[in-house]
C-alpha cells in the first residue's frame, strides 16, 4: 500500500465475471478494495453473476472511500467463510442494486466504518434488496456493526455483533427488512452528542431523500 501513489485499479482482485470462485486466498495491503465484484462493462446495467467467494484472508485493504470488500451490481451470489480484518471504510460493502445474495458464516474484525454495509450507492433508486445477511460475526466496527440505508427487503439473522461503536444494528430509510434472532453485545459505545446510539436503531434520512423506515420486522433479537 505504502508503494503506490494511486488507488486506481490497485485492487488485490477485481471481477467483472459470471460463475467465479474465489477461494482460500489471502489479499492484504491493497490501496484500494481488496476484493471487488462488479458489474460487467461498467455502466451497462449488466449483473456479475453467480460468484462464490469462500475461506478468504482479507486484511488491511482500502481507506475512507475503499472496502475490504464490495459487491456492486451483483446477483445470487455468496459469500461465506472469510475472514476480514483491518478495512479501511467497511468490511463488507454491498451496494448498487445488489440483490438475492448470501453474506455468511464470516468474521469481519476492526473495520474503520460499518463491518457489513446494505445501499443504494450513488442514487435511492438502486436500493440493494432481497440480501441475507446471516450467522456472521462482527467485532469492533468504528461505526455501525450491520447498517442498511435505503436498502429492502432484506433479512438479517444469527448475527453476533459485538463492541461496535455506534449502532449494533441501524436500519435508516430502509423498508421491509426482517432482524431476527441476533445477539448484539457492548455496542453503542461512543459519545452520540445530540444523537445517541442503540443496540438496534431505527430512523429516517429525511434531510436528504425524505424516505422514512417502515414496515420492518424486528423480533427475538438478544
């Protein structure tokens, strides 16, 4: 990282593909996203597909505008089993109309941002919806420990989420979610100011897209 004086395209992978495995790797160090899933011939409006993305060591990938990992503009796919650690804006980033994806069974330490982030990207119309986000493990976020922003649909279950500074779980401007059988422990632990932080929060993004937060499900949470 320290070696190259740009980000651009200094990924550790980076996929416009359909039917990729990407298994056992170790990534580390990268200016930019250590794993990038993208959309195919960007700006074509055409899913990566089908990806499956197992038992990956992902480690100090990224700054404020990088993740150790992001998905954008992918479909039906998985990712499971890995360990991230160290990101320098979210562990996990699904975003841009990313949707019927599987994000679980994985350990997401230490990111500087949210451990795994649900939206819209740069417009409210590409909201990432119909994702399952489940038995993952995240340790120590620097803000939230699962965040959804104008993302529905989605279901967020089994997750352990644990001294996170800001919300445990927020849901902001996002609709029709269902939070369910989560453990979530010693979060909320920085100073709010004016805006305290919960466990599990609720609110709206009204300032800037006047959309509220309705009709989720939130239910046998610890």
């Amino acid at each position: 990282k320290a070696n190259n004086s740009t980000v651009t395209n200094k990924h550790g992978v980076y996929s416009e593909a359909n039917y990729l495995t990407l298994k056992n790797l170790y990534v580390h160090d990268c200016p930019a996203y250590g794993i990038n899933l993208h959309e195919i011939n960007s700006g074509s409006g055409t899913y990566s597909e089908y990806l499956l993305i197992m038992n990956n060591l992902v480690v100090d990938c990224g700054n404020s505008f990088y993740d150790n990992f992001v998905l954008d503009f992918v479909r039906y796919s998985t990712v499971s089993g890995n360990l991230n650690k160290g990101s320098g804006r979210h562990g996990i980033n699904i975003t841009t109309k990313s949707r019927y994806n599987t994000i679980n069974n994985n350990v997401i330490v230490s990111a500087a941002i949210n451990g795994i982030t649900l939206q819209s990207g740069s417009t409210l119309t590409n909201q990432s919806e119909q994702n399952v986000i489940a038995n993952n493990y995240v340790i120590s976020a620097g803000n939230e420990g699962i965040y959804l922003r104008d993302s529905d649909f989605n279901t967020i279950t089994g997750n352990n989420i644990v001294t996170c500074a800001h919300h445990g779980i927020r849901i902001r401007s996002s609709s029709y979610n269902s939070v369910t059988g989560n453990t979530l422990k010693g979060n909320a632990t920085a100073a709010g100011g004016g805006n305290n932080y919960q466990e599990i929060g609720i609110d709206d993004d009204f300032a800037t897209y006047s959309v509220y937060s309705t009709y989720n499900s939130i239910s046998d949470n610890t």
